[in-house]
C-alpha cells in the first residue's frame, strides 16, 4: 500500500513539474517530528495551484482537470484549461 501511494505521488510531481515547466507555490510549511518513537517527521504544506476546480481541496476532480489538460511534458495546456 504504501509502494503504491508513493509511485502515484512520484508519477504526480513528475508530471505536474513538467506541466507548464512552473512549480506551483508552497506555502504554509509546518513540520513536526513524532512522538512515538519512530524518529519521523511529517511535513504538511499547501499547494495553492492545485485545486483546479477551487472548491477548497485537492481531490479527484481535480485530478480529472489535471489529466484532461495535461498536454505533455514542456507543451502548454490544452485550449480551454486553467
């Protein structure tokens, strides 16, 4: 599961880097490590240009959006996108 989550994350930030050549801003960064004793930190962080349909999350339409505009890798969007 794991495995899986981190190929579409990979696979995801490849693809939306290339998108338009452009990294969409990050802000409100925050990192905080564990209390369990496993040494992690988690990070959280916001990507203002990733919800594309602006109902105030990222989710699957906004992956639609994504995939129905992505042109390939250095090409503009599609006609008609954000």
């Amino acid at each position: 599961m794991v495995t899986r989550f981190m190929s579409i994350c990979v696979v995801l930030a490849i693809t939306g880097a290339t998108w338009a050549n452009l990294s969409p801003p990050v802000t409100n960064v925050t990192a905080s490590q564990r209390t369990d004793g496993s040494k992690k930190v988690d990070i959280r962080y916001n990507l203002a240009d990733a919800d594309f349909d602006a109902d105030g999350d990222v989710d699957l339409a906004d992956f639609s959006i994504f995939t129905a505009c992505f042109n390939g890798p250095s090409r503009p969007p599609a006609a008609g996108c954000p």
